[in-house]
C-alpha cells in the first residue's frame, strides 16, 4: 500500500490521541502531537524519496465512496503535490514545536490543530473533487476555534473575518463544481472524468464555472482583492496557528485554483487571463506598499505574505510550464519563509518584550539581546526579499521569466514589487533589530504605559517597565541604555 495516505491516517488519528491525552496533562497533549507531526513528515519524506515525477497523477487510494453520485475515496499525487505535502509535514512540526507553550486546553488545542494538518494533507491528496471539497473545509473549521480561542489582537473578530471568507469561497467553489457536475451528465467528480467532460463544454459554460472555482480559491489565496482577512486572521491567530496559516493554508486556495480551476476550464482562464494578471500585480505592489507602513511587525508579514502570493498568482495567472514552475517553488519558498518569520515574530520577540510595535522594538538593541533571533529574521527577510542564494531568488526569477514570455511590461510591473519588498523587509529588519537605543524614546510610548498598567507599578517605576521581560534575556538591558 502506497505511503503518502498515511499522512492523512496518522494526523487525524494523533488528533484523537491528542485530545485524550491533554485530558491527563498538557505536557502529554504536546508529546503525542509532536510525534505524529513527526510521523506524517516522516512518511512524506519517505514517500518523495521513492516518487518518480510522472506527468499524470498516480493514483494511492482509488475505491467507490457515494456511488449512487458516482464519488470515489480516490487520493493521488504528482510532483506538485508531493512538494506541497513535503511542506505541510515541515510547516506542522515546527509549528507544534512554537507552539510548546500552550497550557489552556492543550489536548483541544493540539486535536484542533492536526485536524487542521490532517484536512490540509487531504486536500493535496484529492483526486476527486468532491473529496478535495470534504477535506478543503475539515481544513477551515479547526482555524476558528484556533484563532477564537487562543489567539491574541482582535481574536474573536480576526476568527470570525477569516471564516466567513473562507465560507464564501467555498459556496463559490460548491455552486462551480455542481455546474460542472450536472453539465457533465452527472458521470462522476473525479478530475480526470471533468476533465475529459470540460472538453466538451460550451465556452460560456467554462467560463462561468472557471469564475466561481478560481474567484472561491482566490479568495483562500489571499489574492487582491480578497486579501483582507490575512492580515488580520495573521495577527490574531496564536504563533504555530500563524505559521500554518501562512506556511500551508493559503496554498490551499493556489493549489485549488491550479488543480480544478486552470485544469478543468483552460477556456475560462483564456478569456480572464488579463483580469486575473492585473489583480495579482495590484496584490504585488499594494500589498507591500501597505507592509511598508505598518507599525505592527505581524502585519508587516501579513501583508507581506499577500505582496508574496500575489507572485503565486501571477504565476498561475500566465500559465506557462516555466511559471507554473515557478509559482509552486513559491508556495514551498515562501511557506518555509513565512513560518519562519512568525516564529521569530510570535515566539521569541513578542514573549520577552511583550510588544510587537516596530516604534518601541527599535529602542531595544534587539540584535545585542535577541542574536538567535535577529539572525534567523535577517535570514528569513533576505529570502524573503528574493536575495541570490536563498529559496526566494529562484522562484521568483522563474515567475519573471515565465511572465516575461507573456509580455515584459507584466514582468517590470512585477519588478516594482520586488524592490518595494526589498524596502519593507529593509525597514523592519532596521527599525526592529538595529534601532536606536535612546532613552527618551522609551517612557512616553504607549508600549511603555500598557506595560506599566499591566504591571500595576508606580508611575516612578515606569522607565523600568522592560525590565521585567528584560530579566528573562541572555543579557541586562540596562547596560545598552546609555
């Protein structure tokens, strides 16, 4: 029996586990969870190890499910799967790891997020529709409760805007996937039978179903203009919820926009083509003109993940071999690079300075107390920024190229976006790790009050008010402030 479905069997059955076990202790609740992010990668490496690239999916599981619908448990995989899984695999492991400091209902937190890694694994996997659609909203469901929960800014508002995009997209994408459905004579959902059924589709036809599939996908995507909720779910969602949310769950929406959208209505993406170019350039350069601005250091990273996706889908977008190629190293690129950058972000800043306020982090010399971290963002952000020799540089070269065949003026519009990443990642690297160290800067600004109150200290004690996250750092403030 093939390997990759045990991705699918072990997450969901480690959820289970995962769920009894935090009702004896959170520390066993983390244990279990680790172990089973750790098996489902395990079993995707092994499974990529012995994958021999072919150019039709290869089937793992194919058996009948609902045959009087004529839908099948069919999982199967290419090579823009198995890279994808590969990366869900990564993305849940470290993602549990920053997560190791959850204590408030841990067995629920941890069975709400391998549910969440489970349904991503199936998604991937679907060679059936209507089973991509099964698994595309188990994925959605456990974000809610994860943000709402236990997450931080705005959770409960961040929580529901995510979900009620998500649960739009999905009615798009349901009400696109029925049409195909009955206009094929009801034969089946599988993709390689809507495919062949497609074919023989009116142009009108195809295009109005690739609208709702690929407009219910963008939305996922993060595409312009459908991007709001990023930003904001990014913020309020706990650090490991955040790294999945950018590491694997808005690849959902490209990879469903690739899969169904772009290969079953070819017809639909030529009569959109210039529309949805448009859009993902738009995504490119005001998304990262926003992060540009921004104070929040998780906001600087949700809008730079959208500016990000927006090469995605541009890749898409011009569908060429080459810049498909490139928009799936993308999503592995920037699913690595993303996760990274909340992990820094949530995890080792936000817990010892407790502010994510660019203004206030750049009066910590955060470089001399914070090393580990300030080399692992520069790292990050230098990928991010598409530098030579990093995971970014290649994949956005090859969405430029490919762009490039298409038209070279969507390719320099493209470039725009580059330099304007390079600006923003610039700014925060700057301002958050290598600001100044001025006294003054510190006692009047509101991270400075928030913490005072929090601390319930003496006006007179305010100037020490870092102090006490300071305690906890390898080294004594006190000493930069001069």
């Amino acid at each position: 029996m093939p390997l990759l479905p045990w991705t699918i069997y072990l997450t969901f059955a480690g959820a289970l586990l995962a769920y009894l076990a935090g009702r004896q202790s959170p520390g066993a609740a983390r244990c279990v969870a680790l172990l089973t992010a750790l098996a489902g990668w395990g079993v995707a490496l092994a499974a990529a190890a012995g994958f021999t690239p072919a150019a039709a999916l290869a089937d793992l599981v194919n058996c009948p499910w609902i045959p009087q619908l004529g839908i099948r448990y069919h999982l199967a995989a290419d090579g823009i799967s198995m890279t994808l899984v590969v990366l869900t695999g990564l993305a849940a492991t470290a993602g549990i790891l920053f997560s190791w400091n959850i204590d408030e209902r841990a067995g629920e937190f941890f069975a709400l997020y391998l549910a969440l890694i489970g349904g991503v694994y199936g998604v991937f996997l679907s060679a059936d529709v209507f089973l991509f659609f099964v698994f595309y909203e188990i994925a959605i469901v456990p974000k809610y409760f994860l943000i709402a929960k236990w997450g931080s800014t705005n959770r409960e508002y961040g929580a529901m805007k995510l979900v009620l995009y998500s649960f739009a997209g999905s009615a798009l994408v349901l009400a696109g996937v029925l049409w195909a459905y009955a206009a094929s004579g009801g034969a089946g959902f599988g993709l390689a039978q809507l495919a062949v059924a497609a074919a023989n589709f009116t142009p009108v036809q195809q295009t109005g179903m690739f609208a709702l599939v690929f407009t219910g996908f963008a939305v996922l995507a993060g595409m312009f203009p459908f991007h709001t909720w990023a930003p904001t779910g990014h913020v309020a969602a706990p650090t490991g919820a955040s790294m999945l949310l950018a590491g694997v769950v808005m690849k959902l929406g490209a990879y469903g926009c690739l899969r169904v959208g772009i290969g079953l209505f070819p017809a639909g993406l030529e009569f959109f083509q210039p529309v949805l170019i448009a859009l993902a350039l738009i995504g490119i350069v005001y998304a990262g003109l926003v992060a540009l601005v921004q104070e929040d250091l998780k906001f600087v990273i949700g809008y730079s993940s959208v500016s990000h996706m927006g090469f995605v889908m541009l890749g898409l977008a011009v569908a060429s071999p080459r810049a498909v190629s490139g928009a799936v190293l993308q999503m592995f690129s920037h699913g690595v690079i993303a996760g990274l950058l909340f992990a820094v972000v949530g995890r080792m800043i936000y817990e010892r300075t407790h502010t994510r306020q660019i203004s206030a982090l750049r009066a910590l010399p955060l470089f001399r107390l914070l090393p580990f971290a300030a080399v692992a963002f520069v790292l990050a952000g230098l990928a991010s920024m598409g530098m030579p020799g990093f995971s970014g540089f290649p994949a956005e070269l090859t969405i430029l190229v490919g762009a490039w065949q298409f038209s070279p003026l969507v390719t320099l519009a493209a470039v725009v976006g580059v330099l304007v990443a390079a600006a923003f990642t610039l700014r925060a690297v700057q301002l958050s790790f290598f600001g100044t160290t001025s006294e003054k800067a510190m006692p009047d600004h509101p991270a400075a009050h928030h913490v005072a109150r929090k601390s319930r200290r003496a006006p007179a004690a305010r100037r020490d008010h870092f102090r006490r996250p300071a305690s906890r750092l390898p080294v004594s403030l006190d000493k930069y402030r001069a």
